[in-house]
C-alpha cells in the first residue's frame, strides 16, 4: 500500500466491534507515535491507552455521543504544556501542533493494521482531566477511540479541490 492508498484508507470511524486489539498491534501503532516529530525534538505528550471496563466508560461519559459506547479501547492524547517549545519572538505555545502530528501517525498507522479511529476533540476536557487523574500541567488534547470496524466500505472523502487548497507560484 502506497502512501496515497493509506491516506484513503483512513477515516472517521464510528462503530466498532467488541473484539479487542492485538497488544503486538498496539505496540506497533504506539511506535509510529513515539517517532512523530515535534518542534525542537521536545516530545511533549504522553498517550493513555485505556481498555479498563471501569475507566473507558468514566472517559465515554466524557463525550456524549451513543457511537463512542461501541469503542473498545480509546487513546487519551495529552500536551504537557511545562515540556512544549515556546517561540521565542511571540511565546507561541506548539504542544498543539505536535500533538496532532503524534495523533495522525496514530490514526494513519491504526488505518495500515485494519484498525479504525476517529479524532475527538468535542469532549469535556476538564471532567476528562479529572477521571483520568492528570498531573496539572498535562491537558488532554483528544480522545481517539480505535478498534476494529464493522464497515467494509471507505466513505467517499469530501474535500476541497486541489484548485482551491493550493497555489504554484
Ligand atoms: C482536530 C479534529 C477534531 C475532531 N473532532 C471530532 C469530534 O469531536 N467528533 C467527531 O465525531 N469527529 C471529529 N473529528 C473528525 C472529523 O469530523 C473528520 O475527520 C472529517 O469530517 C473528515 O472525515 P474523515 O476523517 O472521515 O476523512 C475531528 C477531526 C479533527 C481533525
């Protein structure tokens, strides 16, 4: 599978089965994210993998859609905000940014092992905060349920054309 194939592959999945991931799958996936870059090399996030019965549903009641019931295990992605670089000329804070870089090579390797995910960021950040007992410092950026999906079928991607995103100059 090329890069473009992977690409198509991945999206928003949100129905899962109950069938559990492979801890080798999982390895595997959390490797792709331990290499993601980040600005200055600072890597400043840690991923809770939550498969607990007790806990996953503490995190669903954090999000308040019927289909996250369905996800088997959720990804709690989190910046700590003391560990990200901070532009010099305007302090700008870039934990969001590699965070989402760290988040996509999650979801795009997830999509490579035949595994679905979704991004969510629609979530009670500060009950999330306080079910998943977080240091002060650390937020939690988005939740990404991920698990094996009923659906065979990948929906049609709807996006902007390349005339519109793009200009050569
Ligand atoms: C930063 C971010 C936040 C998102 N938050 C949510 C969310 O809270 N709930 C949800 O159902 N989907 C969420 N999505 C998924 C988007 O709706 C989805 O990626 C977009 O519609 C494109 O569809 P696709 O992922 O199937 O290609 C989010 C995506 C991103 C990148």
């Amino acid at each position: 599978m090329n890069f473009l194939d992977l690409v198509k592959k991945r999206y928003s999945v949100r129905s899962y089965e109950e069938r559990q991931i492979e801890n080798e799958k999982m390895e595997y996936i959390m490797e792709c994210v331990r290499l993601a870059p980040s600005a200055v090399n600072f890597q400043p996030w840690h991923f809770y993998v939550v498969t607990d019965s007790e806990r996953l549903d503490a995190l669903k009641s954090t999000y308040k859609r019927e289909w996250i019931q369905s996800a088997p295990c959720i990804i709690v992605a989190c910046a700590n905000h003391e560990e990200s670089w901070h532009r010099r000329s305007d302090n700008k804070d870039h934990a969001d940014i590699d965070l989402a870089i760290a988040i996509e090579h999650l979801c795009l390797a997830a999509a490579e092992q035949g595994l679905g995910t979704c991004w969510v960021c629609n979530f009670d950040a500060a009950l999330c905060h306080e079910v998943m007992a977080m240091p002060e410092n650390v937020e939690p950026i988005a939740l990404i349920p991920i698990g094996y999906t009923p659906d065979a079928e990948v929906p049609e991607k709807k996006r902007k054309t390349i005339e519109d995103i793009c200009t050569y100059l």
